[in-house]
C-alpha cells in the first residue's frame, strides 16, 4: 500500500505542473500565435450612395526588425489584394536597422496611393520594460532611447511609394471617382499631435472648396482621420472636425488577453472594448467609423501574443445604401 503524499509534495507536484503549463503558454504565445499572421476584413457604408466600393489596406505596428524574414513575406503578400489604398498608422521600426525589413517588406506597394503617421517606434528604439507597469500606466516613456532614422522611413514611404505624409497635415487622395479627403498628427502617445495646427489647416482647406463649388471632384468626399495612438481627446477633436472613417492602431489589441474577457490593457485611455476593431466613436451628436487595428508585430523584449493574433486589416468602404 503507497503511503499518502505529503502536504509538501502535493504543493511541490502543483506547482511542477503549474510551471509545465506556463512554459508551453509561452511557448505557444512567443512561436506560435505570435507568427500567426492574420488579414481581417470589414465593411463600413460611409460613401455617398453611387460611389464605388473602396478597398483601404491598414496596416500598424510592424515594429520591423531585419531578421524577421517572415513577417516581411506575409506582407509582401498582401499585395496581392491590390487594394486601391494603404494607411500605415505608424509603429513601423522595432531595430535600428528596421528600415531594411521596411523596405524588403513593402517595396511591392510602389505607385499605390498611401498615407502614413508616426508612432513613437519611428523615432525611438524598444528598450526592456517591466510588462506588469502597463498595468498602472502606459508606456510613453523610454528607457535610454535609441533614435531611429525617421528620415529614411519618410523618404523610403514618400519618395519611393509615393505615400502622403499626414503627421500634423492634411491631404487627398482620389481613387474610383471618389476623394478621400485625409488628415492625421503625429503619435498622440508622446504628445506629437498639434491639433491647433491641424484644425488651421482644415479650415484652409475648406475656405478653398468653398470658392471651388462647381469643382466635379467634390461631389463624392468622405473625410477620414488618420492617427497612432487612439487616445480620447484626439478622436473627439477627429469626429468634431468631420471625420467619417478613423484609421488608429498602438494597442496591439491589448497583445495578451484572456479568452472570453480580451484585453488586460490598451496603453492608451481608449475603452478596453474599443482595443481592436471595427466600431463606431461618438462625441456630441457625431460619430465616426473606428478602426484599431491590433498590428503585425512586437517589441524585440516582448515578443509574445495570446488570444490575439498580429494582423492587417483590409477595410471596404461601402456606399451608404449597402445592406451587408
């Protein structure tokens, strides 16, 4: 007859088994899920009603490293979608020599129309952060930064791809008959945005059209917001001055989260249900269409997702009359 185990040893056999289930989560979550790249896809009716539909590729937090062959394929792949636009919303270097993952990753967008802002991974390298701070805070600052080259980043995506530069800047982009109309500042998280000087410059814009009335291009416009960080008072100031479509990403949609419940945290004060996604922001009587994307990639020192796989999004902007 076996003698009965020990208080000591059942504890000691628990916690043997607790660590045994840690390290295949982790295992799972940083080789996994974590290269377990995703295209979602969305349809929003915000075109007026004869327009054609419009294919808009999002894409957000590649946090690129150079070594990171297989993420630069998968993007290289969705060129395949042809879409008829991109947006970047920023975060797209994670080593300081990311910009030639970049470059391997997106040279195939060439002579697509785009438009881009800047995360505070454009400008800084990643440092080590204890994880369980995120819990308390968010993550605007960095540790003994590394400055990035920015400037290769901006000639590589507005000399090369021809993408508009909209960090504190408007522009337009025509395609299909239809004029986006686009505007978006510099990353929110660390305070880059300067919405005085954006709503100055929509106003500039507006006072033109109004003297261009008879101008055929204006009678299919829909207005879009383009930002990193999807923090409140820029999404307010975004949907007072017009937008119908915001294109937002830096969640990661939380990159850990628990199955059935989502995300722990959003590093931004956006509403944990918002972390990702298709949905709708509110302010006053507006609203706009919202869409976070949860991003391609990682940090290099928490290279790790669970219960939420890095993606793209691929966003079908839709006549109003569509029923989907």
């Amino acid at each position: 007859m076996a003698a009965p185990m020990s208080t000591g040893g059942r504890l000691g056999t628990a916690a043997a088994v607790a660590a045994g289930l840690g390290a295949l989560t982790f295992g799972y979550a940083s080789v996994i899920e974590r290269n377990a790249f995703t295209l979602r896809r969305v349809t929003a009716p915000v075109l007026p009603h004869d327009a054609e539909p419009i294919t808009v590729l999002h894409l957000s937090d590649l946090h690129m490293a150079p070594w990171q062959r297989r993420k630069q394929a998968w993007l290289r792949s969705l060129a395949d979608l042809r879409p008829d636009v991109v947006i970047n919303t920023g975060d797209n270097l994670g080593h300081e020599q990311g910009i030639d993952g970049i470059r391997a990753a997106l040279s195939v967008f060439a002579g697509i129309p785009g438009a881009f802002v800047h995360g505070s991974n454009d400008y800084y390298g990643p440092s080590a952060k204890n994880p369980f701070k995120y819990f308390t805070q968010t993550s605007s600052k960095h540790v003994s930064p590394t400055t990035l080259d920015t400037g290769a980043l901006e000639r590589f995506f507005m000399d090369e791809l021809g993408w508009i530069d909209l960090n504190n800047a408007v522009g337009e982009i025509s395609v299909r008959g239809t004029r986006l109309d686009l505007f978006g500042v510099d990353d929110p998280h660390k305070h880059f945005d300067r919405l005085d000087t954006l709503t100055a410059l929509i106003d500039e814009r507006l006072d033109a059209e109004t003297l261009e009335t008879d101008d055929p291009s204006l009678a299919h416009t829909v207005t879009v917001g383009v930002m990193h960080a999807p923090y409140r008072r820029v999404l307010d100031a975004f949907v007072t001055q017009g937008a119908q479509f915001i294109f937002a990403g830096h969640t990661h949609g939380g990159q850990v989260c628990v199955p059935g419940y989502g995300a722990l945290v959003t590093n931004c004060d956006i509403p944990r249900k918002q972390v990702k996604g298709l949905s709708v922001w509110r302010h006053a009587l507006r609203s706009a269409y919202l869409n976070v994307s949860a991003g391609v990639g990682t940090s290099i020192y928490a290279p790790v997702r669970f219960a939420c796989r890095p993606e793209a999004s691929l966003v079908t902007l839709l006549p109003r009359r569509t029923v989907v």
